[in-house]
C-alpha cells in the first residue's frame, strides 16, 4: 500500500504568478519559491540549451496549476537556498502533494534537502513507479557511470563504489571516496557513519549537485577533481 501524499500538518496559503520551470515559480507577494524534494530538468537558459524534458516539466507544472491559483505552501527547515528562493513543500487545494505528482509523472528527480522531512517516504514511492514505467526522465539512462562517462558539474544521478570514508573531527561532512574522479560530501548530521564504512566495496547510486573540488583547483593532486553535496544519506542507495 503506498503512502499518503497528502499535505501534513500546518502551511501557509499562497497565490502564485508565474511559472519559471518545472520545480520553480514566483509568487503573486513577491516571492520565488524553490519545490524542496525535486530537481526537475534545466530549460534553456543563459545561453545553455535545455535538457530533455525540461520543457515538459515546465509545461506538466504549469498544466497542473492552471486548475488553481491558490496554494498551500510548508517552508522546510533549510528556509532558503543560495540564490534567496524559498524552499517548500507545495500541495493544490485539496492537499495534494505538487511534487508527488509531478515525481509521477516522470519529470523530476526527488532531492533529499532535510534530515527531517514527512514525505520522503511517498515521493520515494512515486519516484520509484515512474522509474519502473521508464516515463519522462526514466525513458533514459540517466545515472552516470562515473568510471565509464566524462563528468560535469551540475545535477546528475552516478553510479559508483564506495573505496573510502574518513570523518574529519573539525568538519561537518564525511568525505566518502569512490572508485572515479568523486567524492561524496555527506552533512554529518544527515547520515549514519556506521551505515556509511559498512557499504564500502559495494555499488551505490547516489544524487546531488557536483562542483569542481576547490582544493583541485588550488593544484593539488591529492583531491579527487569532482564533489557532490549530499545533506542526507538517503540520497545514497545501496545497488548491491
């Protein structure tokens, strides 16, 4: 039986305005809200060409709301991202989850921004039938090997084995080592140390945003080239 998607306890009415993509839009007061548990594909912008389904992730969005004006919004914990945009949980009217829909239908991935977070569990579970129907994004191959495929930076699902983890006591992060050019930045408080050292030699499946290592390109070569950030450990999966 799946889990209830439905929105859970207090939120905040809202009116939005306008579209910006497929997990973003600008409210009617003022505000750009940021839809916390999903990435949906880039459209074209600054130049960059869109990614597939970007397109139709902005429109299935768009198409969705266009019933409602009215919203209902929970902030997470994070409050905001780096560019200022509010991060929050969207439901329609009738409290159905926004991004469980738009996770059911193919044209996001789900993120994994809060250590605490009611709806893990249900956009897993939506996630994981689009994934089993190949709709939107999972018509593709989307997880990069990371031995095998050039990496970017950007958001990307990669496959990799955990070599390595180390816990430095003057850190917030694990630092998880694996067999290619990237290491894994896990937020402590987000993680298991013990579930992380028991899954080393073993295939796991991992989602985030990579950046170039800034210790890389101070020219050191002890540092693998390439970091994800992942503030919790559920968006590490054991493959085998």
């Amino acid at each position: 039986m799946q889990s209830n998607c439905f929105i859970k306890g207090r939120s905040e009415a809202v009116v939005w305005d306008y579209i910006v993509d497929g997990d973003t839009l600008w409210l009617r007061d003022g505000r750009k809200v940021r839809l916390a548990s999903v990435n949906a594909p880039e459209v074209a912008h600054d130049g960059l060409a869109p990614e597939p389904f970007g397109d139709q992730a902005t429109n299935a969005l768009r198409e969705l709301l266009r019933s409602s004006s009215r919203l209902q919004m929970q902030r997470t914990e994070r409050g905001e991202d780096q560019h200022g945009r509010v991060l929050a949980h969207l439901f329609m009217p009738d409290g159905r989850s926004v991004e469980a829909i738009v996770l059911q239908k193919g044209l996001a991935f789900q993120l994994f921004p809060d250590v605490h977070n009611a709806y893990n569990r249900c956009f897993s579970e939506r996630e994981n039938d689009a994934r089993k129907a190949g709709r939107g994004v999972w018509s593709k191959q989307p997880v990069l090997d990371i031995t095998r495929q050039p990496m970017t930076a950007g958001f990307h699902l990669v496959s990799g084995i955990i070599m390595a983890v180390s816990a430095p006591r003057d850190s917030d992060y694990y630092w998880v080592d694996l067999n290619g050019p990237l290491v894994l930045r896990v937020l402590k408080s987000g993680a298991d140390e013990r579930w992380l050292r028991n899954a080393i030699g073993r295939k796991i499946e991992a989602r985030g945003w990579v950046m170039e290592s800034s210790r890389r390109k101070r020219g050191s070569k002890k540092y693998k080239p390439w970091v994800m950030g992942i503030y919790h450990s559920l968006a590490i999966k054991r493959i085998n």
